[in-house]
C-alpha cells in the first residue's frame, strides 16, 4: 500500500486486501440483523394482525355489549349511534357450489365490519361482502347475486367486497346489511361510548346480566393469548444480540495481532497512528454495518414475499408486514457500538500479552476437572428431574430436566477436547489442545442451540400428538362425513364424487326399531351404569365416561352382511364393547349387554362407535332393520381442490337436503403445533450451522499462521487431515450429545415412547455435524504464504 494513498481510497485498498475479513464481519452483521429483525417482524405483524381482527370484528368501535336480557335490549334499542350486530351460521351458495360460513348480519350502514380487502362494505339493504377465500372457492365475484342460508331462512344477497381476517386464514364469513325488522335479533351492540356512561344500563352490567367488551381488554386478551411460538420468539433477539456480541468480541480476539501489525504497515506507509487503527475501524464498522442493512432488508424482504406462508404457520392471513424500527435502531446502534469498541479491545490485547505470559499446560489442569464436576452436576440434576416427573407428572422438580441438560452441554465441549486429545503424543497433544480450546465456546453454543430447539419442537410436537390421541376429532382429519342420507341417493353421491376424482366411499346403515334404542358404550362405562343404579338414559352420570372419546355412549349401525364386528377404539376392552337399550319415549334403560368387537379406524365421534352386520347376532336379538338411510363418510376427501369440495357440498345438499354435514378438513390447533415445531426446527437449523460455520471459521482463520506452519516443518497429509478430523469432531461430538440428551429428555421424561415426537426435531444437530465436516475441508487445506 503507497503512502501517498489516504482517505476513503485507503479504507478501499485496505478492504481488499482484507477481502476475507470484510466478508467475514458483513456475514456477521447480515446473520445478526437477520437473527433479530425477522422474529421481531413475526411477532409485531401477528399483534398487528390480531388487533386489525379485534378492531375490524367491533366494527372500529371502542365498546361491545352482549345479552340476552329483554330490559338490557329495550334500553339498547334507544340509545344513538349503538351498531347491533346479529351473529349466526348458516351457508352460501353461488350456481353449483356452496359452502359452510359464519353469517354476520347489521342494520347499521356506518357500521364497517370486517377488513376489506376489494371493493366496498355494503351500504344498501340487499347488498353483502364475504370472505375472499370463499368467493374464490364459489367462483363468485363482486357484482353477482349469492343465496344465503341462515336460521332456516334463505335470502338472496348482492356481493359488493370481499374481506379478509388478518388473525385468522381460514376465515369464512358473510357480512350483509339488511332492513330492521322483527326476524333481526341482534346478539352483540357496538358503540364508542362506554355503556357505563349510560345510568339505565349501570344495574344490569353490575349484576352480569351483560357482558361488557372494551376494546382494550379484548386487546390484552389476544395478546396475553398469543400463540406458543410466538411468545418464544420473544427471547430469540436478546439471544441473538449476545451470540452475535461473543462472536464479534471472539473475531476481534484472533484479529487482534492481525490488526497490529497492519496498523504497524500503515504507520510505516507515513501515517499517524491514530489515523491508522482509524482506517482500520471505518473499515471493520462498515463492513458489519453494511450486513446488518442488508441482513434487515433481506429477512424484511423475505418475510414479505413469503407473508402468506409465514403468516399460515401461525393460523393468520397477514395483509402486510410490520416493521420493527426500534428492534432495527437497536442492532444498528449495539454494532456501531461494538465496532467502535472492537479497536480499543484490538489495542489493549497485545499489551495484555506483551506482559502476561500465555498459560502454560500446568495452569490449565484446573479447566478439565471443574469441566467434569460441571457436567455432573448437570447430570444429577437431570437424572433427578427426569425421576420427579416418574412419580408426578405436575412435580415442578420434572421442569428442571431442560436445564440440567444444558449444564451437561456447557462443559461437554472441555470434556470432549480433552477425551479427543489423548489420541495424539506429546508435543502434538499440547497443540491439538489449543485448536480444541479455540472451538469451546463455538461447540458450547452450538450445541445448546441443537439442544433447546430440539427439546421445545420435539416437545411440542409431542404434547399435540398426544393431545389428539386424548381428544380424537368428530369427524375422522380430511374426510367428509353425511349423515341421515337416502339409499336411494348414494349411487349418484358415488358418481359425482368420482368425477370430480374421490375414490373412497364408506357407508353404514342407519338401523329402524320399533321397540328402542340401542346404544354402544365401553365395559367400564357400562359396568358403572349397572352399579349406579340409574333408570334412564339422560341419568347416566359424568364420571361414568372412563375413555377419551368424543361420544362415550354412541350408536349403533349396520354394515355389509357377513362383516366383522367394528368399534371405535377407545370403547373396547378386551375385545368387547357394552350395549344399552332403552326406551324411544322415554329413555328407560330395558337391557344391558356386551359383545365382541375389534376396533375400526375411523369410527366414533359423528360417525357411529359400533358397527354390526346387518345378519348378526346383534341385530337379530335387537331386531334392527334397515331404515332405508345411511351414514356416508368420503375418507379422501381432503384430496380435492377447494372448487370440488364447494361442488361435491352444493350436489349433497340436492341430493339430501335434510343430511347433516360435517368437514374434518380444517387445520386443527394440533396441526399448528406441529407446524410452529418445524418452523423451530428450521429456526435452530440455521442457527447451528451459522454459529458452526462463523465460530469455525474464525478458529480456522486465526490458526493460519499454525496450520502454514505444520506444511512447513514437514507434517504429512495424513497427520493434518487426522488433527483436523479431531479438532473437527468437538463440535461433531457435542452435538450429537445434544440430540441425545433432547431425545431422553423427551421420551423418558414425556413416559410416552409411543407417541411420536416428529422427525424434524434432529435437523439442527445433523446440519451443525454436516458444518463441521464443512470446518475439516477448511482447516485441511494449506494457507498461503503469510503476507503483512
């Protein structure tokens, strides 16, 4: 470099000379920013999202009243500028398709309810707006006439908007404005005065005969009610900042000489010294300032291209991004800060060496010992918890099991160093040992990021694996169940819904008696009938319920003849399930009884919890014949497009306009646990391999004066690339420990090896162990010459 270059060429020249240090500190900044933007843009769009549906659902208005009580609704109906709202269920159709929608129905024009997201909110009696997602689905477009079904009533409707739910994806609701007249029985009034301001409502509201809604309490209440993984996400940018601030002061550190001896080259090139570490530090301040815009705008840019995919793992349907400036000022003025500080600290180190001797082996015997008292200690700890949660599941000793892994995992890295260091002789030892000590802390993060992340998704996915078994659905997840549908019309049901591409039709028939009813139950729940003496039906007690099923008494229907006995599972015992008779009239219970069954997938809930042949046994002691009606359940029906599932409801409700319908093709909350556990996954994923691949490649580059001289003293190949695989193998080593200790954590802690705890759980691990063989290529290759 000339003397006679200065100033911002300078700082030019010195970047390319330094072209791997520059990527190194952008790379930092970029995954710093990233780190700590993207989860605070999450969170500050799901809030949005959720207070956008509160304020949009109160039709912008500052109060909600709800009651049943005629005196509160005389007075309501004199108050001014008070919105009543009339909430119900009901259906839409457009030509051959209709669907399932929330119906909400106003006599107040000024009343916006909803976000619209195209054309207008209805402004006329007659008009409506519905749901986006519902009118793509019907092919209905603004402008045309929809029927609404509602109340057993059916009405036409003119669609002027379309809306949007921002906290809720799967949102399907029809909004219309309709004249006052005696069918609107509003449910629910808005208003932006307080109702407590009015003297005549004051008695009711104190007594609870209304239940009063400010705004700002349903706020808290979605707030406070936010989403697992959302409130999660909370710590991920005060963890990033300190990841990212041991990363930089770790990258300081083995530039520190680096840095010396080029301020040394610059003063000799004619410049002060103080000029000189300047140049040094606009260079590293603008390289990590640089990543950091440009690791905000691309995770900003990121989210925003993916809103609709970002926003469904959480169950919402963002309109938009926020932005979260303050978090964005923070990691700006935190780096400026650290970079301002990151030459003092380069300064100070060599003098701190100049006069401190480096350790000597002797005093650092101390590290391996205090290493192993740590890790078993965190054993203790995490063999106590793990017994505690044996011998009470609520024992608050279980929740310490996380954390005594992870004292396991803070010193797992010495004690492997330490194991791995025994391989080499003598003098080889002491130098592996100071490659092993520059990967301590880069294994340790590594490893508890492997461990935590695979600990919250494997727990959580889990929790909602177990959750579903313990409440099973009503309607088996994607099918479509018709109930009380004509024989006659199920051969055209089987037309229609081949055509549109379903193949898997099932259907029971829906037994006739003169005498009774039969129901099915389990032995348990039958035995407790028995011995508590009741004499109806409507008498059997609640205790008596002694499995987890939707229906623990449930019906009986007739299958194909010659066919095994089915029921749902969680009824039988011992391969037998219990059977009550009473009365039709009156519900007496006439008759008890068991019989074989085996279980059935799919039975129970909507569908029926026994399922006979129609020339058994059982429906010949019973005398139960067939009705000429079935239950009809299409198992494959989440395999069709929206369209097909809208057009194979609308010709149900031709061919059997009195069937019941049930959908189990909604998202569950079960579903979106296990969805925000892979996005953690993903999460820790990156995490792992961005901490492995900076903490290594900072260890790599600070060892390149050594690993230049191992080639020159004549160390073959073989010895390098074996030094390499085991200094390598820390990080290895200590993630696989990680999944380990998350796998026994959650199985033996959980007691519940048969329920499955996903397959995603065990990437951050494996991408941190792919990483490390990533290091091993790195350390392996020769370093060029050493250059000023």
């Amino acid at each position: 470099m000339s003397g006679q270059v200065s100033g911002a060429r300078l700082v030019v020249a010195y970047a390319r000379h330094r072209a791997v240090q520059v990527l190194v500190f952008a790379l930092l900044g970029f995954l710093l920013a990233a780190a700590v933007v993207g989860p605070a843009a999450v969170r500050a769009s799901a809030a949005a999202a959720a207070a956008e549906s509160i304020r949009a659902e109160l039709g912008q208005r500052t109060f909600a009243l709800q009651t049943s009580d005629p005196e509160v609704i005389d007075h309501l109906g004199g108050l001014p500028e008070v919105g009543p709202v009339q909430d119900g269920v009901g259906e839409v159709a457009s030509g051959d398709a209709s669907a399932p929608v929330a119906v909400r129905t106003t006599t107040e024009p000024q009343l916006h309810l909803g976000v619209l997201s195209a054309g207008e909110h209805p402004d006329e009696p007659g008009e409506l707006s519905i749901s986006e997602s519902v009118a793509e689905a019907l092919g209905a477009a603004i402008g045309d006439t929809v029927s609404v079904r509602s109340d057993d009533s059916e009405t036409a409707g003119l669609v002027v908007g379309y809306t949007h739910d921002p906290a809720h994806a799967a949102d399907s609701t029809v909004i219309r404005l309709v004249d006052d007249s005696l069918s609107f029985s509003p449910t629910r009034w808005l208003s932006n005065a307080d109702f407590y301001a009015y003297p005549e409502l004051q008695p009711a509201l104190d007594r609870r005969a209304a239940t009063y809604q400010p705004v700002e309490w349903l706020l808290f209440g979605a707030e406070a009610n936010s989403p697992q993984l959302l409130s999660a996400l909370a710590y991920v940018p005060a963890g990033a900042g300190i990841l990212g601030g041991i990363l930089f002061l770790s990258l300081v550190a083995a530039l520190a000489r680096t840095w010396t001896s080029d301020a040394g080259t610059l003063v000799a090139a004619g410049l002060a010294p103080h000029s000189a570490w300047r140049h040094i530090l606009w260079t590293s301040l603008g390289s990590v300032l640089l990543g950091v815009i440009a690791g905000s705008w691309a995770v900003l840019a990121g989210i925003g291209l993916a809103r609709a995919e970002v926003s469904g793992w959480l169950g919402q349907s963002w309109g938009h991004v926020v932005v979260p400036w303050s978090q964005v000022a923070v990691v700006v003025g935190a780096v400026m800060l650290a970079a301002a500080l990151s030459v003092p600290v380069a300064r100070y180190l060599p003098r701190l060496w100049s006069w401190r001797p480096r350790p000597t082996r002797a005093r650092r015997r101390w590290l391996v010992p205090v290493a192993g008292a740590v890790a078993v200690t965190g054993a203790i700890v995490w063999l106590i918890a793990l017994r505690a949660s044996f011998a009470a599941a609520d024992d608050p000793t279980a929740r310490l099991a996380p954390i005594g892994a992870v004292v396991v995992m803070l010193a797992a890295p010495v004690l492997v160093g330490a194991l791995l260091g025994l391989a080499f002789p003598g003098a080889t030892r002491s130098l592996f040992s100071g490659f092993a000590r520059s990967m301590w802390v880069t294994a340790t993060v590594a490893a508890t990021v492997v461990l935590a992340t695979g600990i919250w998704s494997a727990q959580t996915t889990r929790d909602a694996n177990l959750g579903e078994s313990m409440s099973p659905l009503p309607v088996p997840a994607g099918s479509f169940v018709i109930s009380s549908m004509p024989n006659s019309a199920i051969p055209a049901l089987r037309g229609l819904y081949g055509d549109l591409g379903g193949q898997d039709v099932e259907a029971y028939e829906i037994p006739d008696s003169t005498e009774g009813n039969l129901r099915v139950s389990s032995p348990g729940t039958l035995r407790c009938v028995i011995d508590s003496g009741v004499s109806t039906i409507t008498e059997v007690p609640p205790e008596c319920y002694d499995s987890p099923v939707v229906a623990p008494i449930n019906t009986v229907l007739l299958g194909p003849p010659g066919s095994d006995p089915q029921a749902e599972g969680g009824l039988v015992a011992d391969d037998a399930v219990g059977l009550i008779w009473f009365s039709r009239d009156t519900g007496s219970i006439t008759r008890t009884a068991t019989t074989d069954a085996r279980p059935g997938a799919g039975l129970g809930g909507n569908l029926p919890g026994l399922v006979v042949p129609a020339d058994g046994s059982v429906a010949q002691e019973y005398d139960l014949e067939p009705s000429g009606m079935s239950e009809v359940m299409l198992t494959d029906f989440h395999l069709l497009s929206p369209e097909d599932q809208y057009a194979l409801r609308a010709g149900v409700l031709r061919l059997a306009p009195g069937a019941e319908l049930a959908d189990g093709t909604s998202r569950s909350e079960y579903d979106r646990m296990r969805t925000q556990a892979d996005v953690v996954s993903a999460v820790g994923t990156v995490a792992a391999v961005s901490v492995v691949l900076l903490g290594g490649g900072l260890a790599v580059l600070a060892q390149r004066l050594t690993r230049r001289t191992l080639v020159d003293v004549g160390f073959s190949p073989a010895r390098r690339a074996l030094l390499a695989l085991c200094w390598s193998l820390v990080p290895v080593l200590s993630a696989a420990l990680a999944l380990a200790l998350a796998f026994l954590t959650v199985s033996v802690g959980g007691r519940a090896l048969d329920v499955s705890f996903g397959e995603l759980w065990y990437l951050p691990g494996i991408a941190g162990i792919v990483a490390s063989g990533l290091l091993w290529f790195a350390f392996t290759r020769v370093p060029e010459l050493s250059r000023p």
